[in-house]
C-alpha cells in the first residue's frame, strides 16, 4: 500500500513539473520583454530630440546694423539641466588670422614692414537639454574677437582713421525656448566706438 502512494505522488509530481516549467518560461519571457522595452524606451530618452540653433551676431550703429553674422548649429538634446551640473557643450570655431604691422595697421601688399598676426573670429561653445512640456533648456558660451578694420588705413597716409582696434567680447547665458522662438541672448556697447553688439537665437525642433 505504502508503495502505491509513493509512486502515485510520483506521477502527479512529474504531471505538475512541466507545468511549472511552463510557467516559469512564461514568466522569464515576460520580464525579458519587459526589459527589453525599458531599454528601448531608455535608449529613446537618450537619444534625445534634433535641434537647430541659429545664433546672429549682430553689430549696430545707433540704428543702423554694420554686420550680421549667422551660425547654424545642430545638435541632439540631453537629459534635463539639473542645478549644480556642469554642461555638456559642444564646440564651433571660425577663426582667421590676419597681418598687421606692428603700428596696427593693415599690412599693404608690395611694402615691407614689421607685421605680426592677429586673430579674429568667433568660438560658440553650446548645449541643449530637454525641460519637458515642448521646452528647451540651451547653454551658450560666447567669444567673438572682430576688428575696427579699415583696409585704407596705413601710418604713411595722411587718412583720420588710426590703426584697428580688435574688441573681443566675451559672454555665457542660458535660455529656455520653444520650436520657432527668437530671444535676444546678450546684448553689449563698445566702450570705445559706442557701438552694440547682439546675440539672436533662434531655435527649430527638427522632429
């Protein structure tokens, strides 16, 4: 009799095993797929939102604009910009390096003189992060180095104009903008020329 029972419970034993085992892979798969859909979901999150930031560097004269120059920048927005977090930026340079003689004149073609090298140009150091709610949180590190350059100026003429200035602005700010705003990021006067220099941006979701 004892015997009977024992090999009864074995048979419901191996009846209920694949059962269990059954169940045991349906539960793996689910959190497999579970996590698979975290990750994905993650890695959508990381990958962040397309962007184009158009910053103007504007130079006026009372009303009048002497210059304006746009940089197109493309990038990928971040996590949100927390307090206390040092941005992530990413980097534009356009430099170039123009003679000058040691008067500060512009170097004339056929003459000899003492010249040396200046650098004029612009470096953007930028990032963007997501804020939620279809905003934008956009990080802006700004160094523009320009020139009072008058290409008729020389120290052997008897012109007015003296030998070229060379302003260099410098300026960090933040912004928080939406798809198709314009706000004014910086704004200064030359303390020589009296001149105002402006900073635009503009920004577009491409997505």
């Amino acid at each position: 009799m004892k015997s009977t029972r024992i090999l009864l419970a074995a048979l419901a034993l191996l009846v209920a095993l694949p059962a269990a085992q059954g169940q045991n892979a349906d539960k793996q798969e689910n959190s497999g797929q579970q996590e698979n859909k975290a990750q994905q979901a993650a890695s959508e999150k990381e990958t962040g939102t397309p962007l184009k930031i158009l910053v103007v560097i504007s130079e006026f004269a009372g009303s009048k604009k002497i210059s304006s120059l746009p940089y197109a920048l493309y990038t990928v927005s971040r996590q949100p910009f927390r307090s206390g977090d040092y941005p992530a930026l990413e980097h534009m340079r356009y430099d170039v390096h123009v003679p000058v003689t040691d008067a500060g004149y512009p170097v004339k073609q056929g003459v000899s003189s003492q010249f040396h090298y200046e650098t004029i140009g612009t470096d953007i150091d930028y990032g963007a992060y997501d804020r939620g709610e279809n905003t934008y949180q956009l990080a802006f590190q700004i160094n523009r180095r320009f020139s009072t350059w008058n290409p008729g100026a020389s120290e052997n003429s008897s012109s007015s104009a003296g030998p070229a200035l060379f302003p260099n602005f410098q300026d960090s700010f933040l912004l928080v903008m939406r798809n198709g705003q314009t706000l004014e990021g910086a704004s200064a006067v030359d303390p020589v020329t009296g001149h105002v220099l402006k900073v635009d941006v503009t920004l577009t979701v491409l997505k």
